[in-house]
C-alpha cells in the first residue's frame, strides 16, 4: 500500500481525493460503526452522483442517510432502507436505485470483492424476489444462487483503535461490515478514537490487518455524543 | 367472532408462549416487534443466548437510560448489554452462524404465512419497501423458524392458502404463534396445537383462511 | 449445542464415540495449532478407515501423522503431504487415497462447510490439474472453479484458552485451520492449554464463538516440549 | 560453458539480488528454499512486511536456539518471531490477503518457467508429489510473481520453452532470478534485462531453452 506508517489525517484531507460518481462502502449497522466524521466531511466536500455500498441508510438526519437526504447519491446497495424516510420516498419517486441485498449476502459479497473470489452459492433468496436476475446452480439437489462480488473505490469504515501501521480494533457490535470493507476497497480511510502505540494491540488480536488500511483519521468527538 | 383482546395483552400472551419453547443453551435470534419482547419471559432456570445479526452472541438485557453505547446496539438499533460469556464479531461471522445452522431458533414477525410454510415479511409492493435486511439468511439458516404475530390484521387472516405478497423465504416457517393459537407447518400441512382459553376450533377456522387439521388432545394456551 | 457450560473431558473420553470411518477435519499447519493430546487418544482407541481433513500430514512421527503411520487411515483431503514420509509412500503404494486441494481453497471450502454456503468460486488451481473434475464457471471474461463445501463428523482443533461456554482464543500462527473447522463439523472438541473464568476472554477477542464448541479437553504438557 | 559458481554462493546472490526489489511497506510472502534466505538481505532502511501464509503479518528473524514456540513458526515449520505491528489471523484471511491482491511481492522456487510465464513447482509425476500447499494461491493472487531458482539443474536449463511438468500456474510469473540472469516476462515473451559478471549472453543462450530478447543497455548483476 506504499508506506509502512500509515498518515494520520483531518476527515477532510483524508476524503479530499473522492471524486464525483465513485463507488464508495460505508461501514455500519443502523447508528453502530458508522464514520461520522469522514461522512461530515463528504457532506462539507459535496461530492455527488455516488454509489453507497452499506449495510442501511441509517437515519434521514443520522449519518450516511444525510448523504441521501443531501441528494449526493445516486445509487445504494443495501440490504435495509426502511428507517431513513427520504432513501424511501426518493426510491418510490425514482430519484434512487436501490440494488436489495439480502444482510449475509451482502457481507459475502464483500468478503469476496476483498478476498479475490469470483462469487458464493448461497441458499438466501431462493424462490424470492433476490433471485431474480442471477444464475442459480443445483448442487446435490438443492438450489443456490450464484453472488457476484462487491468493490468500490473508497471504503471508509470506523474502528475503536487504529495503530501507526493502520491496525484496527473493533469494539462491541460496531465492528459488523467494517473489517469486510477494509479489503474490499482500492482506498482505505478509517476512523478512530485512539491511534495506540505499535505493539499496544496484542497481535493476536488485530482485526484487520494494517496493510489493509490506507488513512487513518481520528474521529470527532461531537459525532458520538449519543 | 374474534375474542376481543388488548394488542398489549395478546403481544405479551405470544412472547410468553414462545419463551416456554427454548431448552437450556438454545441459541435464538429474536426479529423486531413481538418477538423482541419473548426475552423477557425466559424461564428461570433456561440459559437462552440471544443473537443479533449485528455481531453479538449473549446480548443481555437494555442499558439503562443514560447508560449504554451505540458500538453495542440490538438489531433494531437499541442500545443493549453484553452478558458474560458474550463475544463480538463481524457481519460474514454473523450471518455465517445463520446461514450455516448454528442458530437454534429465529423468531420474525409475519405479514402473511401459508400452508406450506411460506413467509412473507419483507416488502408490500408499491407501497413500502425497507428491505430484506437479515430475515431471508435467518429463514434459510435457522434451524428452527418461529413466526410471531397477530392473528388478524384489521379483521383479516393472516394465516393463508398461499402468500399474496413477494416471499422471505419458501417452506421455511415451522410454528406459528398467535394470541388465539399454535400451529406446526408439517409434510402433511398445518396442524393446530394449542388455542387460547378464548378461542374455539371454529373461531379459529372463520379468521384462519388455511386448511388446518386439529391434533387431538388439542391443547389449550396458558395464558 | 444442547448445553450451556460445555463439558471437560479426559482426551479418551473426549473421542470415546468417534467410529471406525469416521470423516475428521484435524487443526494445524506443520506442528502448529494440532491437537496431539485428541490424537494420542485417536491412536490409543485404535479408530480406522478414518478420512482426514486437514492442512497437511504433518510428520511421521508427529501429530496426525502418526495416525497415517499407524494404518488408521483410508483417505486424507489435504493441501501438502511432502513432510510426512510414509503418507507419500502409501499414496504411492495405492494404500492411501488423497485428494489434494490448494490451501486456500482448502480453508475456503471448510468455511462454506460451515457457514452455509453451496460453493465458492476461486481463480486458483485454473488451467492446472486441481481443475479436473470441476465444473468451471466465467465470469467477466474470467475463469473461475466451482469449489464445493466440506464438512466432517468430528473436528479436532487446539486453541490456547478456553471458557466454560466454549469460548475459544488462540494464540500465534498456531490458530490457522483450527476456527474454521469449529464451524464445520457435527461434534467440534477443544484441546486447549488452559480454562479461564467466563468472561475473562474480552467479549471483543473471542475467536470462536462458545456456540460452536462441544466438548473441551485441556491438553497434556508432554506433548508440547517441543 | 556455465560459469562455476559455488550453489552457497549462487543461492545468496539470488537472494540478495531480489531483496533489492522492495520498497518500503511491501507485503511479501517467501516460499521454502531460496525465497527464505531473501529476509535477510534488505537493504537497510526499507521495512518490507513478511506474510507466512498459516496466519501471521510481520514476521521476524528465527527465534534465537531454545527460545521460540510451535506455535509462531514460518511456513516451513521453524520457529520465528513477530515483530511489532505484526498480526496474527486464521488461514480463510491469509489466503483471503493472498488472493485478494494484497500481498505485493510472492518469491517461489521452480521447477520449471517457461517463456509464458508458465510455472511448474507442485510434482514430478510418479516420483513426487509432495501437494501444492499455498502455491497456487500465491502464484494467482499476489501482485508479482517472483522465481528464485539455480539456472540450471544438473546442467539443464530450468527456463524452457514449454512447461513439461504439471503447472502451478498459468502465465503467473513476473520476474525470473537466478544466480546468471534476471528476466521479465512481458507481453511479448521473454526479456533478459541483467546477467551475472561472469555470464555472456551467448552463454545465457546455451543454458536456457525458452527463447528471449535483450534489453539494451543490458544491465550487470551486483555480486
């Protein structure tokens, strides 16, 4: 990833290079393991005509689901949407495509895009609506469907402590998407409360392994007040 | 004519009756609405794991007001305990515990359900469209797949011949609870178990728009 | 898993219902992560026609590989067996039946096995001989190999500390194959170095999961001098 | 005639040669054999992190005699170190890193290359069959492909026209060192770009069986 030690940036530095109409992940599960700062940040930047690749849309006020609600994007691939009232209206209106993913395929999907595989089989869908557009493959009498793999140019993710070489720690249910997205991704940025000293993190016990990790940006407090 | 009785009342008679399915060590994963509320009604002496899709095996009881973090949030986006023994882990983990059988049982909630075990909660088309989120994994993955709901809605059945609405999941249900009634989705169709004191098989035939057959005994609710 | 606590063991009593034919998926790489004392007790109860998942034979005289020395095994799914002599010589022989899978999709294909997916597509092995037999599948201009699951009876796996609900934390490269295959197999036995008080693995370092586990055995110190 | 060079000395040339290839921050992953000697000739300066595919980033030196554990060992099973900032992880990532394209450099030993790119390192038919191991993930996975291998094995060249053994990988290989010569593979074939003081290119012609062109100023091997 060019450098041993990874920079430490300001949420607008670290976002300054995301042009207009890229593809970018965002980690999190409802208000849990969302970057807020990095997404404040996109917000003051105004980057528009963007795909998201998340978990949901958060809130219509909270997070990402401002992205939305700013009129930013152009496209989401989601699993839920059903709690940010605009992702919805604007979806009803076709204003927004919203590409429906089923929760664990969508982690495959990124585990895949990060992890160099063509595609899973998975069971999810089958006989539904998800199955719509895909190959289904019998394997041993029961039925699949074949699952491409997720990518995008930017993933900014959130984690509890980073260290100079770019090594995460997660903390509590806040990790969910975000150790999927940290491979997945050609840029990396993640948000932080602490950067550690190298070796503060028990090797054992990294999450995602520093080489993943291209920025490191060191989250505003006022983001988590609740 | 359908037994009049509070949705509170009839909310709480059908978590506490799906509480009373669990065995010790049972790994479950609870879906929003009624079935969030089957926690509170584990029996004592019965160590139930609770799951959410989010990453957390042991999720304990809701932080107290004021206390509490969003790292730790429950699938509906409340913030939860973590109880001793408990672990976190990524959403591939997660839904690899899912998909892959190790959960016990899931609890969802049901727009519609059919004979055939059908389950439709996700989508009414044209008119509101949140997404699957975690409930086709869990209908797929779960061993077993409890579904949790009013009996009627406004009047109407919710137990039909065949699920009008887009799928979650196909032959999939393997319960049903309700505050007048359980049944079991067999080979042979469903079979009425139990019914509430309230209730009699023919009530629950007029407000029931399946074919059921009747195990005989037919048990009768606690409640 | 039918218990809260999971029971502690003797390694005997651990392995007391493993049956003659038996498919076991076995932990380790080299002489790392294996369970010797579950292996001892293997070789003890005399078990055969045993097909053995596992990364690689290990040595003649060390860990699985003495199952293999002592004629107790009728097939063995792995990704090297060149350190282990008599595995190469009872292969040649005709004695042995060996399917070998590249090590990554050996782990890919564990982790299928348990956590419910129907395959993987993988570009590794195309144009080779580990595409014979398999169905290949392009995607994007790009081919790719229809890898199927695997799964086992019995897992064997070594991790350094257990609690009692079977949560299971490993130390150094020595965790490997091992958490993989706790997912996938019907009856999963720890051999670990130690049991530590429910709730002193942090919640956030859990590597697998208690759920997973069946039975816990703590390992004999005289196979670990080395 | 091949130039005599003692196979010590060859083999630390080899490795010497590539560890020049390195920037500061590249992940590597070091087969067996000549690749492992690679680690200790990085020039000062340059922190390039070691990847041993059974779950560690980060590796060190060996651990010091009668210190160490089996539990930290490199891919050929002795008994290293960690170094600050290094990680551990279970083999799904290794090979997930692996695959994916996050490790920059592979260095892998031959049997055979031929002017594809073409590697053979798994069998020899009816004599060897030792498996693949990570191999074929390495060669499929990482960046660039590196070969470090003697040129020549019992005086036959090991760089041919056309692989004979069963391949590892097709038209994987980026770079070709051995103690005469450094090749690259291009699109168009072949293409000399160094050779040893000792070494001519008509000798390198002699003891190479692939056809190759050569790249003007044709560069010397620092021995």
């Amino acid at each position: 990833m060019g450098s041993y030690f990874k920079p430490i940036m300001s949420p607008d530095e670290a976002v300054r290079d995301i042009p207009d109409g890229a593809t970018i992940m965002i980690g999190g599960f409802n208000v849990g393991g969302v970057p807020y700062s990095l997404i404040e940040a996109l917000i003051r930047k105004g980057v528009k005509d963007l795909t998201l690749i998340c978990n949901d849309t958060a809130y219509e006020d909270v997070g990402h689901g401002k992205l939305i609600a700013n009129g930013q994007v152009r496209k989401v691939i989601a699993s839920h949407i059903g709690l940010n009232r605009i992702t919805q209206k604007l979806y009803n209106e076709g204003k927004l495509e919203v590409e429906f993913v089923p929760q664990g395929t969508l982690a495959e999907r990124i585990r895949a895009g990060g992890f160099g595989l063509g595609g899973i089989l998975t069971p999810t869908g089958v006989g539904t609506l998800a199955e719509e557009g895909k190959q289904v493959i019998e394997i041993n009498g029961r039925k699949y469907l074949l699952e491409l793999p997720l990518r995008a140019d930017f993933a900014l993710i959130r984690a509890r402590k980073a260290d100079r070489v770019g090594n995460l720690w997660y903390w509590g249910n806040a990790r969910n998407f975000n150790p999927l997205m940290a491979a997945a991704a050609d840029i990396v940025i993640a948000e932080v409360d602490v950067v550690v000293g190298i070796g503060e993190i028990n090797p054992n016990d990294v999450h995602t392994p520093g080489i993943l990790v291209d920025r490191i940006v060191v989250a505003g407090g006022e983001y988590y007040a609740t | 004519m359908l037994p009049e009785i509070p949705k509170e009342v009839a909310e709480i008679r059908i978590a506490r009756r799906i509480a009373k399915e669990f065995k010790d060590g049972d790994v479950v994963n609870l879906g929003i609405g009624i079935p969030s509320l089957v926690a509170d009604y584990i029996p004592k002496g019965i160590r139930v794991i609770f799951q959410t899709e989010n990453g957390m095996l042991g999720m304990g009881p809701r932080a107290k007001e004021g206390e509490g973090t969003i790292d730790i949030i429950g699938a509906g986006g409340v913030k939860v305990t973590v109880l001793p023994g408990g672990s976190f882990f990524s959403s591939d983990v997660s839904f690899g515990l899912i998909r892959g059988g190790h959960i016990d049982v899931t609890v969802l909630g049901a727009l519609e359900v059919d004979e055939e075990g059908n389950l439709a909660n996700w989508m009414i088309p044209g008119k509101l469209i949140p997404g699957m989120g975690g409930a086709m994994d869990l209908v797929t993955g779960a061993k077993k797949v409890f579904v949790a709901m009013l009996h009627t809605i406004k009047g109407k059945p919710k137990i039909v011949k065949k699920c009008s609405l887009p799928l979650t999941g196909r032959r999939v249900v393997n319960k049903i609870f309700t505050e007048l009634a359980v049944f079991e989705i067999t080979k042979s169709g469903l079979l009425l178990t139990e019914i509430a004191p309230e209730a009699s098989v023919e009530v629950i035939k007029e407000y029931t728009e399946a074919e059921f057959k009747v195990r005989e005994p037919l048990g009768i609710m606690e409640v």
